[in-house]
C-alpha cells in the first residue's frame, strides 16, 4: 500500500485556525474527505493519516468521527493534553478507539524550555503503555531539545513532522544537518519527508532545491525509518498534490525496489499499525 501518513482536514475557522493567514488565501476553507479522496485516488494513494491541526480534544473526536466513515483514513494523530492529572485514564478510553494511533502537540508553537518539563515527558511516556506514538512538530531551533527529550524515552516511537522545517527558501543547512544527524542516532525516531515545499519559495522551487536536504535525511534515517507525507491541503499554498509527491518520486528512483516500498507505504503502516 502507498499511504500519506501526514494530512489534515478541518472545517476553516479563521479565528480558530489563525495561523493560516491571508497569504495562504489557497487553504482558507474546508478541507474534507470528499476533497481529498479523488486526489489520492489519482496519485496513486491508498490510504492515509489525518493530523491534528488543532489543539483541543474536540479536534480528536472531529478526525475520528471522520476516519470512521471513511475508511480510506486509516489513522488518526490526534491531540490530548499530555500534562493533564489522570491521563492514565484519559489514555485509557483513547485506547477503546480502534483508528486513533498517537498524539500530538504543536511544540513550535511553545516557548524554549517547553520538551524540558517534567509534567511533558511523564504525560509522553505514558503512551506507551497503550502503544499510542508521538508526532514531534518542531522548529531546526528546537532540534537540539527534541533529542534530549526523546533520548530519556526510549521506548516511545517518536516521528519527526516535516523534517522539521529546514529553511529551504534561504539555502540554511548546515545548523539543522548537525542536529537531524543527532536526533536520527535514537533508533526509536523515525521521520516524515512532508511539508518541505512550504519551507521553499512557494513560487519558484524546483526539485533541486530539495536534494541536499534529502541526502541528509536519507543518509542520517535511512530507509527503514522515513515516512512520506503530503502535508494537505498546506502543501497546496506551494504546489498541487502530484508535483508535491514528484519531489520524493524523482529522489527514490535510485533506491530499490524494496526500499521504495518501505518509504511509500510499509514503514506507515508499521509506525502507525495500521490495518
């Protein structure tokens, strides 16, 4: 099976879903399955994982009433308040939903320090007792914290959103490729090649312009441990679904046959367990 393991759907709120500014006038409005069905269909996609968006545990119950209709959406990411008292519990009836796979928090959104708390990484480790993963969404700045936390949770499986957002439009690589390096020496961290063409110029890209980031990824994850991922319906601020999915396409062509197939499909499905 060929699976995004990185998309969203929401109901467009402008207060709600601030973050997605005029400039991205492409996205601000409804984003749902009936949408994102015929893309996949056509690009050759069998299923996906649908991302929280929003950090509130009515965003959890929207993606799984949308999962449960549509069973082209084969896992959920969903949110919980990770450092909240009797999470065991809340744990523990989130466990009693068969589609939803892990969580996730917006830590690029937080302020320095935030993977550093005690009430957080108690309320991550805890996930694996229901074998819930974790989405780490972070900036290159926060690179260096991401692995000090996931280095004391060696047995939560971690997976790194949008290989956190290198700042391809300004050529930076070098700070970011040290600190991927680190972070890919944990064997519990795999990581998701998505999101990259919005960290590009949305307007002037080519394909070229993702090749040193890649290598890095490929050389430091290797191909047991990536994850594609579209990140729809953002990447359309950037580029239509299939030229998105070109990008990784034209990279892979020169790994095996195996190994394509582990990065298309098999590693979600084994990240994720999905069916």
């Amino acid at each position: 099976m060929v699976i995004d393991s990185h998309q969203h759907f929401w109901i467009f709120d402008e207060q709600r879903d601030s973050w997605i500014t005029p400039e991205m006038e492409e996205i601000r409005k409804n984003f749902l399955p009936a949408d994102l069905e015929p893309v996949l269909k056509a690009n050759g996609v069998d299923g996906c994982v649908a991302v929280q968006a929003d950090q509130s545990n009515q965003e959890t119950e929207f993606l799984l009433q949308l999962a449960e209709s549509n069973d082209f959406v084969k896992g959920v990411v969903g949110w919980i308040d990770l450092r909240a008292d009797h999470l065991y519990d809340r744990l523990e009836v989130c466990s009693q939903f068969e589609k939803l796979k892990g969580f996730r928090h917006v830590v690029q959104g937080e302020p320095d320090g935030f993977l550093e708390q005690p009430d957080f990484i108690k309320g991550v480790r805890q996930l694996t007792a229901f074998n819930f993963t974790y989405d780490i969404l972070v900036y290159p700045t926060q690179l260096e914290a991401s692995y000090i936390f996931a280095k004391q949770l060696p047995n939560v499986r971690f997976v790194l959103d949008h290989i956190a957002k290198p700042y391809i439009k300004k050529g930076e690589i070098e700070g970011w490729a040290k600190d991927i390096r680190k972070l890919a020496e944990l064997p519990n961290v795999s990581c998701k090649v998505s999101g990259m063409v919005t960290e590009a110029d949305w307007y002037n890209w080519k394909n070229e312009d993702f090749n040193p980031y890649l290598d890095i990824i490929f050389e430091a994850f290797g191909a047991n441990r990536i994850l594609f991922g579209s990140d729809w319906p953002v990447c359309l601020v950037a580029a239509e679904y299939g030229a998105m999915k070109d990008i990784l396409s034209t990279y892979v062509a020169k790994l095996s046959k195996d190994e394509q197939k582990k990065i298309w499909g098999d590693n979600a499905v084994k990240f994720y367990s999905l069916d």
